[in-house]
C-alpha cells in the first residue's frame, strides 16, 4: 500500500526522507483505505515506513484489523539529498540535465548524498523476501511510498529497465501480489483505488 496524501503530495515536492505527515484528505484516505482492507483481507502483520505518513497510514489500518504494526526501515522512502522537500518546478530550473533523465531514465539518476533506485530495490526486495519466508501461508501488508512500491514490483516480477514510469500507485491505493515457491511473485492487483473519493495522480 501506499500512505495516505501528505502536504508534499497536494504541493508538488519531492518527498523522499523528508517527514510529511498526512494531511487532512490524506487522514481520510488512510480510513477509507483501512476499511477496504478490514472487509477483504484477513491479515497476519502490517508492516511499515518508519516516515510519520506511513506509519499514520498503517496504524490507522491496524486499528481498523486489530493487527500489529511493525516498522521495518527496509521499506523507508528513498533518500534524495539534496531534492528534499523541494517544489519539482525548482529542481527543473536548477537541474534540468538530472531532471530530464527522471523524467525519461530514473533508475539511472545519481545524485550527490542520495540513494538510487536501484539500492532501493535492493534493500526493499531483500525485506520482501524475508517475510515471505516468515509468513508462509498467510497475509502480510506493507505500508509504504510510491519511489519504493515502484522497484519492489517491478523486482518482484522481473521487469527490466527502465521500468520506474511504467508502474503507477497513487496515495492511498493497494496492490496485491502473491507467491509460490516453485513459481514466485504473481502481480494479482495493481494500483486499486476504489476505495477513495479525492485523490491525486502523480506522473512526475
């Protein structure tokens, strides 16, 4: 899953470890999406981003489950340097080489002080596995952001690069995945939102 809407959504920032807590829509969402939850899955754990709009999200969904919420630092936001908390229409001006290439190539971004997308798919895809092996048979959810949904997807299925713009989640929205031992990860749902009544998509 991914939070609930946070000012840096509604505002057009880049988030990153940046420490937004849910807004107002976002507290909204974070119900609608936890009794969407609570009437369709019966859930072993919830796991969550240690970032407040995250965690909100998830405690907002274990309180709905009577599940436990466990942060696990795996699945925090990507780290952006020196982006964070910064209008997307600045960084364009002030750096339009490394913004085209987000625009069109991503996981090839480097900048100074930040992860790349693909050491977050590494740390978040080894989390994954992990409790895959601790809750065999059962369900688990993971709360956290849309720079980490993207790669741990994306991982899960094997899609190549670039594949950052060809997956979408808005706030709020679930997305569901199975696994076999013999078969791996199967993509069952992507990106359910029929829960919400205000949303905003993000495509950059």
């Amino acid at each position: 899953m991914r939070h609930g809407e946070c000012k840096g959504n509604r505002e057009g920032l880049f988030r990153g470890r940046y420490d937004f807590p849910l807004n107002d829509n976002g507290k909204s969402q974070a119900k609608a999406i936890a009794h969407e939850i609570a009437q369709n899955f019966k859930l072993d754990k919830i796991y969550s981003s240690p970032l407040s709009r995250a965690l909100e999200t998830a405690q907002t969904i274990s309180s709905a489950t009577n599940i436990p919420t466990e942060i696990r630092n795996g699945f925090n936001n990507i780290s952006l340097g020196p982006w964070e908390g910064r209008p997307k229409r600045e960084i364009k001006e002030e750096f339009p080489e490394e913004w085209n290439l987000w625009l069109r190539n991503p996981e090839r971004l480097r900048l100074q002080g930040a992860e790349t997308i693909s050491d977050v798919q590494r740390r978040a895809f080894a989390n994954l596995n992990h409790l895959i092996k601790v809750h065999q048979g059962s369900t688990f959810a993971i709360v956290t952001h849309r720079a980490v949904l993207k790669p741990l997807i994306a991982g899960a299925l094997g899609i190549p690069e670039p594949y950052f713009w060809k997956i979408h989640v808005d706030t709020a929205s679930y997305s569901v995945l199975t696994h076999d031992p013999q078969k791996g990860y199967c993509l069952i749902l992507l990106n359910q939102t029929r829960h919400l009544k205000n949303f905003i998509s993000e495509w950059e």
